[in-house]
C-alpha cells in the first residue's frame, strides 16, 4: 500500500493508477464497518483509495474533536491487508489552507432535519469536505455506510446537484454479534454502557418485527421503538426516533398515520457522553436491511 501524505503525492499517483478507482472516505479509527466499504470497492474497482481525515469542520465541540481516536499505525495495517492501494492521510493545512472560506450546503435535507436540527453545521462540514475528496480524486464510485444514512443522503444529493460524475454507493451497515452497529466512538463506551448500548438495535428490531407481522400505524411503531429504547437505564437522553423517506429524510406517515411503502426507522440516542446513531428499513420484504 502507497501513502500520499499531500495532494502533490495522491495526484502523481491518480496520473499513473488504473481505473476504475474506488474512493472510501473515513475518519481512521478502522474497523469491520470501514473494511466492508473497502471490500465492496476492492470487489469493484481495480485501484483502491481510503482517505483517513478527521475533519474538524463537522464536530460540534472541540472536546469531541480532540477525544476522536487516531491510531494510524494500526490502521495503516488494517487498510494493507485489506487490500487498499493508496491511503490518502492529508495535514489540515493541506485541506483547509490559510483563507479557504467555501462552504458546501445541502440546504433542508442537511441543515432542518434530524442531525441537521440538532448538529448546526454539521453536514455542512461533511458536505465541504466530502465535495473536496471527490474533486480532488475524481473515483468512478465512492463507498459510504448506510448507518449514516442522512449523511448518505446528503452526499447522494450533493453530487447529484453539482453534476459530480462519480457513483455514490452505499453499504449496509456492520454489526457486531450482539447487533450494536460498529462505530470508532464504541470503543469510549465503558464496559457497562457498551452492553447498554445493544439497546439501539433492538429497539429497531422490535419495531421491525412489528412491521413485518404488518403493523403500519407510524404512531405505534415509533412507540414500540421508544418504549425499547425507554427501558434501558443508562440511555441519557433519546433525540430522536422518527419515519423518514429515505433519500429526502421527510417524515412520513404524517397525513393519515399509516406508512405507504418503505420507510426508514432512525434513532439517535446518548449513552454516558456518547452519541450513537442507528437505522433500518423498513420495506415490506421481510430484510432488515
Ligand atoms: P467515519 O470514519 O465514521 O467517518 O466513517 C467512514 C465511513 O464508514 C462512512 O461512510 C460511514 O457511514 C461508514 N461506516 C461507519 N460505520 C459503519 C458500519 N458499522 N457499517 C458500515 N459502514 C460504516
């Protein structure tokens, strides 16, 4: 595996590097949900390309930026044996030099609704600086989780309005036995609010489960969520459970309280300081994803 540290070296390799080029943004901190991205594009693609940057745009507090993990060593091996042909591993002045004053906004869907309500600017920092990556690399497809499907939706709708020819491709999301979906924050979860945190999925699951026996009513599946949710002592506090289409995040269900068609479960909840968040479709075909 090559290692571009700055632009100059990521662009003499695009110049020599096969296509098509596969593109798997991350924030490092590696784990089974990265490396399924990486799988999918390794399967697809004849160059591989992980970007690791953590993007101090897109936190809300300097505590959570500087609490965010990053053990590169570890996961420069990881991204080796994964197969990856390039790691792109830019400095912040690299990417956001001295006067850089652009700002990509997905207005509504990335700035009104659920994470974009509750974390003002946040999908602005993605959105900035996920345009940049694809810009900067120009891949045939890039690789995103669908257990950040805002996030997903967002990118889908930026690249889609800036007439950014490279595929968006989401993944469904990893989990662990146990169902927690992987995330590079579990690991600050204590052992007591790790086994809390099973929670999440759960609570999906038991609305799923709902469904499928065809249960419509988006009151009463958002019920059956919350009350999951609700029963576990060491949930601080729930933002939010909601119904959403899953490409635009509006609510659905809201005009005669049943759900037509699919819908995308979502939830975010805190565990001791830790943010987790989680979904799952719900689309009348029996697959919880
Ligand atoms: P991050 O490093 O957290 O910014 O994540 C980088 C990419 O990995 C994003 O596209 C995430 O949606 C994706 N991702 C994170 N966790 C998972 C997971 N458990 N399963 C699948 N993809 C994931």
């Amino acid at each position: 595996m090559r290692i571009a540290r700055n632009i100059a070296e990521l662009q003499t390799f695009l110049s020599r590097c096969e296509r098509p080029v596969g593109l798997v943004p991350t924030m490092g901190a590696i784990h089974e949900g990265h490396l399924s991205l990486i799988a999918r594009s390794r399967a697809e693609s004849t160059t591989v390309i992980t970007t690791i940057f953590v993007n101090a745009k897109q936190f809300d507090s300097i505590q959570d930026l500087s609490n965010y993990p990053r053990p590169l060593e570890e996961d420069i091996d990881l991204l080796a044996d994964a197969g990856v042909d390039l790691l792109f591993v830019p400095r912040e002045e690299e990417i956001y030099p001295l006067g850089f004053s652009t700002k990509v906004q997905v207005a509504d869907l990335g700035s009104d609704r659920w994470e974009g309500a509750i974390r003002p600017g946040h999908f602005d920092g993605v959105a900035t600086i996920v345009t940049k990556l694809l810009l900067m690399i120009s891949a045939d497809a890039a690789y995103f989780g669908q257990k950040d499907a805002q996030q997903l939706a967002v990118i889908k709708r930026l690249a889609r309005d800036l007439h950014i020819p490279t595929k968006i491709i989401g993944v469904p999301t990893v989990r662990d036995n146990d169902g927690l979906a992987f995330s590079s924050r579990n690991i600050s979860l204590s052992e007591a609010e790790r086994s809390a945190a099973t929670v999440v999925y759960r609570s999906l699951e038991t609305a799923h489960a709902r469904y499928s026996m065809g249960e419509r009513r988006k009151a009463i599946l958002e019920q059956v969520c919350l009350e999951a949710l609700s029963a576990e002592p060491l949930i601080e506090s729930i933002q939010y459970v909601g119904l959403v289409d899953p490409d635009s995040f509006i609510e659905v269900g809201t005009g005669n309280g049943f759900i037509e068609g699919s819908a995308l479960l979502i939830v975010s909840v805190t565990i001791g300081s830790i943010k987790l968040i989680d979904n799952v479709i719900l689309n009348g075909l029996g697959c919880p994803e």
